[in-house]
C-alpha cells in the first residue's frame, strides 16, 4: 500500500489545493517510517515570497518535527522537479531520497547541472502525466 | 559615505552577531535607496533549519518590507559568496545588485555554473579579507 505512488498521490492533492489558491500547483510531503512528517503547496503569491516553494516549507517543516536539521531516513515526494534553490536546500538536508513526480526541463535542477546530496537518491516519473498536466493547465488559464 | 563599504561593514556587522551565537559568520544587508530595508544573519542552528542562511532570511524579510516578492532597485551585500540554495532565491527575487565580500570557492554558486538573473549585476570583493578571516576564524575555533 505505501508504494511511491501512494505518496505522491498525497504531494498531488497539495498540488490541487495550490491550484485552487491560483498558485503554481506544486505540491510536496516528506515521508519518515511510511509517515507524512510534512506536506506543503507553492504559496510564493499568497505570502509574497518568492522563497515559498512547497520543498521550502516542507523542509523547515519536517526539521521541526524531527527536532534536527537534517532530515535523515526521510523521503520527499514532489510533484515537479526542484529548482535551484531547492535542490540547495534538499542538499544541506542530506535527505535520504527524492522522488519527482514531472521533470521541469527548464527551471529544474537536473539539466543546470547540479545533484543533490551524494547520500540521496533521486527518483523520477512517477505520475508523471498528472504532474505534468495539472501545471500545464494552470499556465493555459493564465493565458 | 553610503558606498559599498558602508554597507559591507553593515552585513559583517551581522557576521559578528552570528559568530557571537556561534553560527557560521555570515551576515548580510539588503539595501533601497540607500536605506537598509533587512538585515540578518545565518541561524540554521538556533533554529535548527538548513534554510535559515542570512540570504534567505533576508529575502523574505526584504519583499515582506516592500509589499511585493520582486527585490527591484535593491542591492544585497553579503559577507560571503551565497551557495547553490541563496544565488537560486536570488535568482527568483530578481534582485538588482549582489556585492559579496569573500569568495566562497567550494559552495559558492560561481564555481556551479550558475548565474543569478539577467538584470543582476553581481560585485565581488568588498572587505574581502576580514569577510574570510571571520569563517576561517570560526571554523579554526571548532577544530
């Protein structure tokens, strides 16, 4: 039952209440033992803050519940690949994996030639279509 | 009197303040119209929070000042050149100046490949030396 694809339904959804804010829909949880320690959605408009990106969040927010900076034996699921300044941050965490839901070609941290901590794996495409469809809708409405 | 320098001695300023705190030193300054409009320094371990790098704190604090997640017409001056997770917010806040004190030749962004955005002009150099000597002072101490 707890699969990958189980979880990134859970960091989907968090894309789907970031769609319905009229923001980016990007969603994020991260995972310790089969337990959600941290789920978050893109809210740069909403708190004007360009550094509010749902890894961000879910970041600071799984540290404090584990009551440590790093976030060890965690799994982020993302629904979109991590920009820069993301794949930073995860890589400070030395967190143990990423699962990515849809590549970001253009923005994402993969084709700028970065990886992240040399501890974390990186998994990519799993529901990728859904991922992928959710974002290019909310910039077709903005059109 | 408000030249770069000015400034500088401003974000070392902080630096000091993070050292006293026993954090790495860094500290930084965002400027407007040549009024500080934020100012902070690295607290990832008080607040147990790999995100809460100097940079970051202040570009939350700045757009928090201003009304507005854009950083137009500001300039950051910061003691040590911003990592992967920092030049990526920087690149997303679209800051209009980056002075930077020291170089920092293994985490820095320079040495990644990266750039920040378009618009930004990036300075490097200023009190260079007492920005390096504040981290190797730090770390010499831990040893």
């Amino acid at each position: 039952m707890f699969n990958d694809e189980y979880f990134m339904r859970m960091a989907f959804q968090e894309a789907q209440l970031a769609f319905e804010k009229d923001e980016v829909p990007i969603g994020c949880v991260i995972v310790s033992n089969d337990r959600i320690i941290a789920k978050s959605h893109n809210l740069t408009e909403t708190l004007n803050d360009v550094t509010a990106h749902a890894e961000m969040q879910a970041i600071t927010s799984g540290a404090n519940y584990l009551g440590g900076k790093y976030l060890q034996n965690c799994t982020m699921y993302v629904t979109l690949e991590p920009c820069v300044m993301c794949a930073g941050a995860l890589s400070w965490s030395q967190i143990t994996k990423v699962v990515i839901g849809a590549r970001d070609e253009q923005r994402g941290f993969i084709n700028k030639g970065l990886s992240l901590h040399p501890k974390t794996e990186v998994v990519t495409g799993i529901m990728e279509n859904e991922c992928s469809t959710i974002v290019k809708d909310f910039f077709r409405n903005k059109r």
